[in-house]
C-alpha cells in the first residue's frame, strides 16, 4: 500500500513555496506538483494540510483531500492494478489538471457545508444508482450529500457502481455485495461503514409479494425484504430513511399492508431508551407479585429490540429456555416419566419448545428452501402445495399453534391450569410485535402508571410518519409518467418531510422528443459511439417548426429557463452532478475481469445499439407506430400477416411523456422509426445522463432473467435520479 503525503519545497522569491504531492509504495518514490503555493507559516506539517490563519484554507484543503483521495483510490487493492511511475505522475496530472480547470469558482464553493461536513446517505436495493444519482446531485445552500455505501446482491449492479462511483467519480463510496435476508449482512455492513454515521437510509426493497406478518401465503424470497430494510433502519438509526415501491402497494389486501407497513415504521423503537422501559417493566412486579413470570418475558421480548445476529439468536434461546423450564417442572405432575418419554403430546410440546430455541437455524434453513423454490420456478404447479405447507410448518406461529393444541390434548388438572396459561402466555409474547408488547404490559398498570407508560412510549418511538404518499417522476422534470409510492421515516428530533413538491408545473413538463431527439442517428441492428448531428428540418419536413418548439431551455431539474440555460438533452450530456466533480470520461467493460485489466471501451457515447429486427417486426412496428395505438393497429396488422401475440406494445408520444419504462426494450416503439428504444434512449426517459453507462450484457431472457441483471434491466428497475434529486433537496431543506 502507497504512502501518501504532501509537503513543502523551498520557497521563492515572494515567500510562497510549492506544495508537492509525494507517493512511497513499493517501487521508485513520486513526486508531483499540486500547482498551490503557500507561506510556510500557514502549513501545518503535522496534518499537512493549510492552517485556518490562510485566507483560502477551504478552497486548498479540500483540494488536498481530493488529490490524496484519488491517489489512495488508485493504489487501492480491490482493483487490483499495477501502476508504473510514469503511469501513476499521467493520471495524477491528469486529475490535477481537470481539478484546476475552473478552479477558481469550483474550489470555494465545493465543500463548505453546514457544521463543516456533508451529509452521509446509504443506498440499499441499489440497481445501478438511480437513488445515488440524484442524492449526488443535490446541493443547496452549500448542504450535499456523501455517499457511503450501497447494496444489492447481483454483480453488474457492483460493476455499475464502481465503474460509475469509484473510477469515474473517484468517490470512495462502498459496495456490499450481499443478499440483505443472509445472517451476515448487518455485520458486513457495519464493517464496511467503520463507524461512520448515516444520515440517511434510501432505497426500494421490492414489497409486492408480501402479506401481513405472519399470513404469508406464497413464501416467496420478496416476502422478507421490507422487514430486513427495516432491521437495517433499526441498527443504522438514520435521521431520515426514504423507501420507494409501486403504486399498488397502498391498496394491496384493502391497505392493510399499507397500515402494517406504518405500523412497523411508527414501532422503530430508540434503542438507547430501551433500559428505561425495562425498568418501568421491573417496577411493576412490585405490584404485581403473581405475575412475575408473564412480566419477566415481557422484559426478555422488549430485550429484543436492542439485539441484532447472534446476540438475538441467544437471547431468544435463553427465552425459550425459561419456559422449557416451568414445563418440566410440570410434566411430572401431570404424567409419570415413563408414559412421558412416548406420549405424543408431551412430545409435541417438548419438540416444539426445542423448535423455537433454534429460531436461527430454522430461519436460515427456510431461506434455503425460498432460495431453491425460487430458483426452480416452484410456483402453480403440483409442487407448491408440498413446498409451502412445509414452510409453513417452520415459521413459530405454527409451531406454538400445535404447542397450544398439544396442551389442549393433554386435559391439564385445574390445580396446574397457572402453570399451562403461562407457557402459553410466554410464547405468545415470543411472537409478539414490540407495540403487541407494550399493548401487555398497560394490562399490568394502574391509571397514573399508565399515563406514565404512554409518556415513555412516546419518548422511545424513534420515527414519525405522516403517510406515503404517490410521486409522478414528470413533476420533476422526468420525461416519464411513473408514479411510485414513497415512505418518508423522520426521525424524531428532525423536521417531518409529507411530500416532495414538484418542480415543474404541469405546462412545462418534458416531453419524450426533447429527451430523445439528438439521439435519433441510428437505423436498425446499428451502434453509435459518436454523436452525430440531427438535421430536424429534414426528418419532419412539413412539422419541423412545431417538432422545434418542443425543445425547451431549461434548468438542472426541468424547470423552463431563461435564454442561455441548456436543453434537457444538453443536460444528459453535460452531466447534471454539480461543480464539486470531476467525471473522468465513461468507459464500458463487459465484467470485472475487463476492468482488472483495465480494458475497456472508452468512447463518447455508450450503450446506444439497437437489436437486429427482420422484415416482420419492422412492418409490424412501423403499422404499429403509424396507428399510434397497438389496439387499434390490431386489424392492419392481422391484414398484413404481421400479427403479435405480444401483450402490448407503447408507442411513444413525441409531445408528451413515455408510460413508465420497464426492462423489455421491445414493449416500447420509438415515435419516429420502427424500432425498439436502445439502452441510452431508454436512460435518457429516466433522466440518467449519458456519462452513466450502464455495465455488462446489454440484454438477457429466459430463467436468466432469475439471477442476471443486465443493461435495459438495470435502466427499467431504476429510479429517475431527477426524481431521486428532488426528493434529496427536500431532505437537505430540512435535515438538522
């Protein structure tokens, strides 16, 4: 590993001396300079970086910071690369010189923010970064956003993100690489943070599939995601956590998902709070001497909230252990040894306890057979039924349910009938949500305990919700009508966010042929790696002048400029991230091995290649396109021999905006020629700009589709960084 270090030359004849950058590593040292002087008595050499009595410390700070940064970055060891010196002083020159382009507006203002640092957020469910995108771009009243890290489990969502965040952008945010249901994920992901603190928690983990807790009906691999985002927000204990989802999550099962899904946030509970409720829990016991064994479980399943892993693992053993405990005090007076040691009620009950005591293992092994059903598409067939009773029989509702059954069985004497209610009462609390739990313990309380327990519970809840609420990315300057549901959990000591205002009116929204007009250069089984010039006049001939009046100035977000702001497709040239970047030029790589190597294809435009459609898709897409509507062109094509079984077809509407884009490039059809879109026109309608491409295959098909995430996929899966930008603007409004 390099040794990076700056320091002072001799100074000249004014007084000011050189700032030079110097690299140890293994082979011949470097030496390179940074182009800043400054007097020696404004350098500190302990920190080696500019004394605050220099008027311009900020600016040459941070400049600092990103030239060691950038030089740690290359010498880091997950890429894996070897440099020369000559290679290692090239690059570094090359940073340096687009760092001081514009310096002199670029450096003042870059990094100054409120309490001297930025805001941290993390990225879970990640895709390729439309969430990161636009919390990047966000910058208001020298407030921003620091990317930490991001996450999801396939690994062209981590080429993408590297590729985009940690070579181009040179940030040195994370990557975990992880299922978020595996045992290890909270502790992968701690490490990876180094304690560093998160402000905010954004991301989408996919909900359409499950049920309320505990009715799972298809024990699909969705089910849990919600409820480990949730853990997640539980550990990390963001100031603000923002999860995205369909629109048809707030009437899924007549919005009792919905409800459950607010419930669950509202129940976040501050975890350094958790000892105050345990002793109010204590002090009743005073009272209420009898049930001291109910009130005791009570404090072990509030215990709970403060455990993650392996901590919780043992402590839900240890619970389990207690009520083993008052029934094998029991078994023997309701039942000689002998008889016990084969009754299948008694053993019922045993086993069952001995089930619950390894809650773990039985979670990892569902999740095994979930990852397995899924894998072979286990799903409206004559194996599902088989495969779900099974699970079933695993999850602990079930388990205490034959318990219960088993006691029912057994015909307990009256004498024992305290003994009986209590383990059933114990495992019932065992299931219980933490709100079930304090729910049990007012029963325990008098008039004024009470008003104190509703005081406690009001000072423990961490998160406040108002509701979701539905935005439309063409409110923010999004040439796409896509409406998602959004969550905003605000902690309790900062302002309450309800909604994302929009930030453009309903008049100027961006229309599909100012996103997609300058790209309209390529024909049928094409790639273009170069812009090319897009003669309007010529392509619409007679509609040219209203095609014109169509491309709008605008500012960064879609909002109608004045003269001299750019055009939205200027934007996706010139890159939306604000001054404090330097994007290093894109480049595509086919898989990591390409990167590595460092093989790439550098170009200037990615990701524009169109599919190589024969005759009859062409007529059937230019009939299609023609009639505007694939309904209505259903007869022509029928008449033509071109017909489709294809469910649907979307025609693009040139002065309005595109229906939400999805992974299929060939559910849509481009409004000026019988094709399907290409990945970068499909970027373009999220609002990705160009410099963002998008890494490894282009498409897939089949079961591929299970376990591959490739180009078009990670466009259509992504949310509109434009979209993602307004809501961190609103974040940075008001994050304290």
């Amino acid at each position: 590993m390099a040794t990076i270090n700056f320091y002072l030359d001799k100074p000249g004849k004014k007084g000011a001396a050189p700032i030079h950058l110097y690299i140890r590593g293994s082979g011949e040292d470097v030496k390179l300079s940074t182009g800043e002087k400054i007097e020696p008595e404004h350098f500190d050499k302990t920190s080696q970086r500019l004394k605050e009595t220099a008027s311009n410390h900020l600016a040459i700070n941070h400049y600092l910071d990103f030239l060691a940064q950038c030089t740690k970055e290359m010498f880091s060891p997950k890429y894996k690369r070897t440099y020369t010196n000559k290679q290692v002083k090239v690059r570094l020159q090359e940073l340096i010189d687009g760092y001081r382009a514009d310096a002199g507006v670029r450096i003042v203002k870059e990094q100054v923010s409120l309490y001297g640092k930025p805001f941290t957020f993390v990225d879970l469910f990640a895709g390729a970064g439309g969430f990161s995108e636009g919390f990047l771009q966000a910058e208001l009243n020298n407030k921003f956003f620091n990317f930490l890290l991001a996450n999801d489990i396939n690994d062209n969502c981590e080429l993408t993100h590297v590729v985009r965040y940690n070579h181009q952008l040179g940030l040195d945010a994370e990557f975990l690489c992880q299922d978020i249901t595996e045992p290890t994920f909270l502790d992968n992901l701690i490490r990876k943070l180094e304690g560093k603190t998160v402000d905010v928690v954004c991301g989408g983990p996919p909900c359409q599939s499950f049920s309320l807790a505990g009715k799972r009906k298809k024990f699909d691999k969705k089910d849990d995601l919600f409820w480990h985002y949730l853990q997640v927000i539980k550990l990390l204990q963001p100031k603000y956590f923002v999860m995205e989802n369909v629109k048809g999550i707030l009437t899924k099962e007549g919005g009792k998902v919905k409800d459950q899904i607010l419930d669950e946030i509202r129940s976040i509970v501050d975890i350094k709070e958790i000892p105050a409720l345990i002793g109010f829990v204590k002090g009743l016991k005073q009272g209420h001497p009898q049930d001291a064994f109910i009130l005791d479980r009570l404090i072990d399943r509030i215990s709970f909230e403060k455990l993650t892993d392996g901590d919780l693992a043992r402590a839900k053993q240890d619970y389990i252990g207690s009520v083993d405990g008052v029934f094998k005090a029991l078994s023997p007076k309701i039942m000689d040894y002998k008889t016990s040691k084969t009754d299948e009620r008694v053993l019922t009950v045993r086993h069952g306890l001995n089930l619950l005591a390894r809650s773990k293992e039985l979670e990892i092994l569902q999740r095994s057979i979930i990852k397995e059903k899924d894998h072979s598409n286990v799903d409206s067939d004559m194996f599902v039924e088989a495969f779900t009773s099974f699970l079933a029989e695993l999850e602990p509702e079930e388990i205490i349910r034959k318990i219960s059954s088993a006691f029912d069985l057994l015909d307990i004497p009256k004498e024992f009938d305290r003994e009986r209610k209590e383990i059933l009462q114990a495992l019932t609390i065992y299931v219980h949500s933490f709100d079930a739990c304090l729910v049990k313990v007012k029963h325990f309380c008098d008039r004024k305990q009470a008003s104190e327990l509703d005081k406690l519970i009001d000072s423990i809840r961490l998160y406040r919700i108002k509701a979701p609420f539905v935005a439309n990315a063409s409110n923010y300057g999004v040439p796409q009508n896509r409406e998602r549901v959004l969550f905003v959990g605000c902690r309790r000591d900062q302002p309450l966010v309800w909604e994302i205002p929009a930030t453009v009116a309903e008049e100027e929204k961006v229309t599909v042929f100012e996103a997609l007009h300058d790209l309209d250069f390529i024909g049928n089984d094409d790639e273009k790696i170069f812009y090319e010039h897009v003669n309007i006049d010529r392509q619409f001939n007679g509609t040219a002048k209203a095609m014109k009046a169509l491309v709008k100035n605008r500012s960064v977000d879609g909002k109608n400029g004045k003269a001299g702001v750019m055009t939205y497709a200027d934007w996706s040239r010139a890159g939306r991230l604000g001054a404090r970047y330097t994007v290093s030029p894109p480049f595509y790589v086919r898989n990591n091995e390409d990167l590595e190597k460092g093989t790439g294809d550098k170009y200037p435009l990615h990701n524009h290649k169109t599919s190589n459609q024969n005759a009859t898709v062409i007529k059937r897409l230019d009939l299609i396109r023609k009639a505007g509507d694939y309904k209505v062109s259903k007869a022509m094509l029928t008449k033509h021999g071109v017909s489709s079984e294809k469910r649907n077809y979307n025609v693009l509407k040139p002065d309005g905006q595109s229906p939400t884009v999805m992974t299929i490039s060939d559910d849509y059809i481009h409004y000026n020629a019988p094709r399907a879109l290409t990945v970068r026109e499909m970027a373009r309608l999220q609002s990705f700009d160009d410099s963002f491409v998008f890494q490894g295959k282009r498409n897939t098909g089949g079961d591929k589709r299970k376990t591959e995430v490739p180009q078009y996929t990670l466009v259509g899966n992504a949310v509109p960084p434009l979209l993602a930008r307004a809501v961190a603007m609103e974040l940075l409004k008001n994050l304290k």
